[in-house]
C-alpha cells in the first residue's frame, strides 16, 4: 500500500536522500524553516538514494542537464528563495 512521507533537505548545494525505488515526488516545501519533499512511495520497495539539487536565486546552476525542476522553496519570510531539482538517478544504498 503507497503512503506519503517526508524527506527533509539539508542547506546545501546537493543531498543525497535514502527513499524506496519509484518514489514519486510530489512537492518541495518549508516546514518551519527546513526545506522538505513530500514523496508517494511504496515503504516495502528497496531502497535506494536519490540526489536533490538545490539552487539559490542569482547563483550559477551546477546540476546536471538531465535534471529535472521540482519546485521552489523560500525561507527568512521571503528574503532567500531556492529551486530544487532532481537528476531522477536511482542510486545503490550501500550495504
């Protein structure tokens, strides 16, 4: 049976995240002050890791060209504004 779960985002330029293979993302949002995904998943599939990228406004962009846009997030009422994407690459988890 799918569920929706929450995946938080660390401050920085890339995260690797831990989520079951196929997840599907549904959005990027603040929680308090933390960037979050929301994903639908399928908590009995393996598990594997997915890179996010995260760009802040005026900042070059070094993601891949395959990556695809997933949203925007903004934090400090307003005043920081990031764009998160997603290379969509389903990584190993190490043993």
């Amino acid at each position: 049976m799918k569920k929706i779960f929450k995946y938080q985002l660390q401050p920085k330029p890339e995260n690797l995240v831990e989520m079951p293979k196929g997840s599907r993302v549904l959005t990027i949002q603040t929680q308090g002050s933390a960037p979050n995904i929301w994903a639908e998943i399928d908590p009995d599939a393996p598990r594997i890791k997915r890179k996010f990228f995260i760009v802040a406004t005026g900042q070059p962009m070094e993601i891949p060209e395959t990556s695809s846009y997933l949203g925007t997030f903004q934090i400090q009422d307003g005043a920081l504004v990031f764009h998160v994407y997603t290379d969509n690459t389903e990584y190993a988890v190490d043993p």
